[in-house]
C-alpha cells in the first residue's frame, strides 16, 4: 500500500491539522502545497498514494484544475472544501474525487476519507485487471471461432467499446493501390447499433472524389507509437493530419487514440478510436491498448480480406436493454458505463430526477449481472415509516415487539444470492443509515429480536433524486455511507437533455398502449409532437408515457393521436417578469423541480376528484404505488384543499 501523502492547502493551520492526523495515524506526508504549480513538482518527485486537495487555492489555476491532472494520472484525490458555492461542489464532482471532506472535520473523518478512498482505488484497479483479462479472453474466442472478416471485425469492435469508448473506430492501413486505403471502419449510430462504412460509403459520406481521398492520404504520415489526443491536442493535430482532419468534420469528432501495429508483412495497420467528447482518452486508455497490443495484432490477417464491405452487415444491432429506449449520446453513454459495471458486484448508485427510469437502470444491471438467476428484491426507502424500515430490510423475529406475531424474513435475506435495489436511498433516516452501513461493511446482520447474524452475499444499487453531496454536506447524509454506495455511480440524463429520444419513446408507447387497448395505431400528429418536443418534461419520462396513454385512451383508432390538453411549461416556474428565467444554481434547480412535481400531482388529483387509489387513480396514473404517491404528498405538504 503507498502510504505517501501530498496535501495541497493554501491555509497553514487546515494544513497542519491534516498532516498531524494524517502522520498519527502512519501516514507519510511527502509534502504540502499552497498553489497547483506547486502540487505538480511534489507528485511528479513523490508519486504520492493519495493527494489531499483544497478546491480554492493561491493563484489562477484551482484544486478543480488539478483535480482533472490526477484523473488523467490515475492517483485518487480528496477534495477539502467548506462547500461554499452549490456550483463549485457540481464541478468539483465532475473530476471524479475518491472522496470530500468538509470544513472544518474531525479527525475521525479524515481517516474515514482515507480508508474509503484507498478501499475504492484499490477495488477499481481489480476490477479493471479482471475485465481486461475477460476482455483479451473474448477477443482470442472471436479470432477462434467461425465467420468472415467483416464479422469478426464488428465483433471486435463491439467488445472494446467498454473499455475503449468510441464514436467512430477506423481500422486499416495505407494502400499504394488504386483504392488508397484498406480496411473499415464503425460509426456507432445507437445503443448497440453501428454502421459499417468502407471506402465508398466514406467517399458518399465526406462527398470525396478517390483521388482527394488519395491525396489526403499520401500528405498523412503514419503514426508510429501509441497516441492521445484530446481537446486543443486534438485541434493541433488535425491541422497537421489532413486525413484526421477530414474524419473530425465529416463526424464532429473532438478526440483520438491510435494503436499502430506491424503485421507480418511489415506494413503499419492502425486502430484509431475517435470520440465526440473533447476529453476521452486517458494515460489509462493508452496503457490498456499498449497491453492489448499481442491480441489485437491478429486481426491483421482481416484487413486484407476488408476491401470490400459486405452489405449483409450495413448496419449491426444487438439488444441488451430490454425497456430500455432511445440512442441520444446523453443516454448511450449512461449504457456504456452500465455494461461496464454489470457483470461485477460492485455497488452502483444511480442518480436523477423523479421519472427519468432509475428502476429500469437497476434491473438491466441485475439481468446482465453473474446474479440474474437470484432474485432481485426491491424496497422503496420514501414509502415506509421509519418506525418500519429496519423491519423491513432485516426481518424480526416472533415477540420482537408489540404486534410481532411471527418471523418476518427481511429483504436483505430474501436477496440474498442476487440484488437488494435500495430506492429514495436519500430519504433513508440517520439511525437506519448506521445500520446499513454495517451490513456493507461486515456483510451481515440480525433481524429484530434476533440473537445470531446471519450472513448474506448481496449486491446494493442505490437510487435517489436528491444530490447525495449536498445532504452529507448538511449533515442529512452519512459522509461514509455515500462513498460506499457511490463505488460506481450513474448519472441519468432528465428527458429535456434528451430531446433527440422524445420521438422514439413517444412511438413506443404510442404503440404499447394501443396494443394493450385492442386500437389500431395511425401515428402521432404533427401538431401533437410539435408540442412534445418543445415541452420542458418536469416528470420526465413516466410523465411522458402518461400522456401518451391518455391520448391513446382518447382516440378513436381512425386518426393520428391528438393531444387533448395543451402542454404549458409552468410560467411561475420558468418566467419573471415577462422574462425566461434560467436557474442561477443547483439550490434554484433543486426548487424548480419540487415546485413542478408538486404542481404536477396536484393537477393529476384534481383529475381524479382526489382519488389516489384504485382504477383511474393518481397513483394509477402517475404509475406509482400508492404509497408512494402518499408519501411524496406528505414531503411536498400536499393537502387536501390543494386539489378538492
């Protein structure tokens, strides 16, 4: 273990207290600095284990900035912050910190910090060697098994897109013939959908005549070593690669990694991984293809045999998403890291705003998980009293307390085997939060009343729509507890940041429900996805499929759907004096978005005449259970004389 730590602290007595705990506790401090230059010669001499990190810091370059270096080098970092501006934590969390301490801490926390962030260091590198050893394991049963080039090339394709992400990958080599290039390349298009293009699907795409094509690739020099480019980078080395040039304007690509390779005919073939992102590829990224170098070289021999595309594979498509729809970038990226994380047991904490599909997230994991044949047992934290909630999860025994009439099995031991899927996990009270924590820790528990533990394998996805950071700056969330949970966490994009995918998901309920109701589907008016789309979504997608179920009820079958009530973007949420207002920060979008969910189920129960159960009920309608609909109406003090 490298216990060397480098804490970067502009005030001298936060510094000292953090190196006094830090040493007490048989740490070695390798150094302290005040300023991010300063930082950069102690970790480029010392190589530090963990680098404690101030985000307001002497000079123009702050801890964020450096924060993105030690991401880029793969050296866990903590943030120290007195979280005084909501938009600087949102940044700072953006870098991927192995951990926060808030100002002014204990020394308690501190070491806590500590432990956490090596725990979650040391577990990511394991994870990452035994899916790279999956990852070379699939690619030699690839070259092994049965098909032509073109296939295996998808094939190979495909599976490096985990660990290699791209949103087009070119793989060939120069030719002196009269077509100047061999091989083939992959635009990914969707989910799991790309589009295969060769040199005349390239020549329609760019609207290149061969010779141009020709003469871009005589002034390109081959790359000889393994490369990055990303952002600026990028920028500079398009204007000396014409050929790279070309591909960043045809594709709007903003990011490259290179893996050349010599065959056995001594020629140069190269992989070379584009992205849309500006900043993708890592020092990570560029070890893992230097490592893949051996297995990658076999596909050497496919290149050749790649003149010409076959176009039984124009376009390849594989489903691993059941319920699952759209291929917005915003989504697709979301699903990478998905299939990233799944097959592992992992803990996964997956955040976003009510309706944006938390709950089908978690199942996909499940059912691409090593457990999909155990049960995956889930448990709405917000929907039970806290006087229930440990019952609930770890069970009781008979006589445990008044009204324990018999043995409660608790869900912990029903998921035992499979996955626990911890929804509203920010409305879980403190105390039942300790006792969580435990079970994460320890992998046992007792049920109530009980005088043994019982021992449990469990996989925890967690789900909230509260931002996690701020409740345990506040004091309402355990510090400790968050990173445990937040091992691996998603991020789902709300539906307004997904406008490319309204569309599709509207066709697809469209058709969902008049299958269920026995009507004949005619398609969805102009006029009705006009409105769709210039919607702001505050229930996002389970508000959506509400719309479009009631529209379908409405219609006839003999006529386009309509939309029988006009969607409005709530005016005292988003206008001030006659003027749009866009929130300033997270505090303003936090309130934003409980003033609209409330206003929104509002009018869902002066729909239904204040009927929450039942058919044609709130609950019903907001496809939810009742009791959840009754718990979020007591936290959004929604009374009776708000909708009757």
């Amino acid at each position: 273990m490298n216990k060397k730590i480098i804490i970067v602290e502009d005030e001298f007595i936060v510094a000292e207290d953090l190196r006094l705990i830090v040493e007490k506790a048989g740490n070695i401090v390798s150094g302290i600095a005040v300023s991010v230059l300063e930082a950069v010669e102690l970790i480029s001499r010392y190589r530090p284990g963990i680098v404690l990190l101030d985000i307001n810091l002497e000079g123009e370059l702050t801890g964020i900035d450096l924060a993105k270096q030690l991401h880029y080098d793969d050296i866990p970092f903590i943030f120290v912050s007195a979280y005084s501006d909501q938009s600087l934590l949102q940044a700072a969390n953006a870098t991927n910190p192995f951990g926060f301490l808030v100002k002014p801490f204990r020394e308690q926390d501190v070491l806590v910090a500590l432990d956490i962030a090596r725990y979650r260091h040391e577990n990511s590198i394991e994870s990452v060697l035994r899916r790279e050893q999956l990852l070379i394991e699939s690619l030699y049963v690839i070259h092994s098994s049965a098909g032509n080039p073109d296939d295996k090339l998808m094939k190979i394709a495909m599976a490096l897109q985990s660990y290699l992400p791209f949103d087009y990958l070119a793989i060939g080599k120069k030719s002196s013939s009269k077509v100047p290039y061999e091989g083939i390349s992959f635009l990914r298009i969707g989910i799991e959908e790309y589009q295969v293009i060769g040199v005349e699907e390239l020549l329609n795409i760019s609207r290149l005549k061969i010779d141009d094509l020709k003469n871009l690739q005589i002034s390109t020099l081959t790359e000889k070593e393994i490369k990055c480019y990303n952002g600026r980078e990028f920028d500079e080395v398009c204007t000396l690669n014409p050929f790279k040039n070309m591909l960043a304007n045809t594709f709007g690509l903003e990011s490259n990694l290179t893996l050349p390779i010599i065959d056995i005919n001594n020629e140069t073939i190269t992989f070379s991984f584009y992205s849309r992102k500006e900043y993708t590829y890592s020092q990570a990224h560029m070890a893992l293809v230097g490592r893949l170098h051996n297995v990658l070289s076999i596909c050497s021999e496919y290149i050749t045999s790649s003149l010409k595309v076959s176009p039984s594979i124009d376009s390849h498509r594989i489903r691993n998403f059941e319920g699952i729809v759209g291929s917005d970038p915003a989504l697709i990226n979301v699903l990478d890291q998905l299939k990233q994380v799944a097959p592992f047991d992992t803990s996964v904490l997956i955040q976003g705003e009510t309706g944006t599909g938390k709950e089908r997230i978690a199942l996909c994991i499940h059912q691409l998980s090593g457990r999909s044949r155990k049960p995956l047992v889930k448990i709405n934290c917000a929907a039970l009293p806290s006087s229930l909630i440990e019952s609930e999860l770890f069970g009781h025994e008979k006589g445990a307390f008044t009204g324990a009439t018999e043995k409660r099995t608790g869900k912990f031991e029903q998921a035992d085997g499979g996955t626990i899927f911890l929804d509203e996990i920010g409305e879980m009270p403190m105390d039942m939060q300790a006792k969580l924590l435990r079970v994460l820790q320890e992998k046992e528990f007792e049920r109530i009343g009980g005088k043994a533990p019982i021992k449990v394998t469990v996989r925890v996805i967690a789900a909230t729509n509260r931002v996690l950071e701020k409740e345990v700056a506040e004091g309402r969330f355990r510090m400790d507890l968050f990173y445990r949970l937040n091992v691996f966490p998603l991020v789902l994009p709300p539906l307004r940041d997904r406008l490319t995918d309204i569309t599709q998901l509207s066709d697809y309920f469209a058709k969902k429900f008049c299958k269920k109701f026995d009507k004949t589907f005619t398609g969805i008016s102009s006029q009705m996805m006009d409105s769709l789309l210039r919607y702001n979504w505050p229930g996002n997608i389970r508000e959506l499929e509400n719309i479009i179920e009631r529209s379908v009820v409405m219609n006839t079958g003999n006529s386009p759907l309509q939309l029988y009530k006009q969607l409005v973007n709530h005016p005292s949420l988003f206008v001030k004096n006659g003027i749009k207002e866009t929130p300033q920060n997270m505090n303003n979008l936090k309130k934003i978005q409980i003033d609209t969910e409330r206003a929104y189920i509002i009018s869902v129960l002066q729909k239904t005449g204040g009927r929450i159960r039942g058919a044609g009920g709130a609950a019903q309608i907001l496809n939810m259970p009742p009791t959840t609909l009754e718990s979020k109406m007591t936290r959004l003090t929604i009374k009776r004389n708000d909708y009757l």
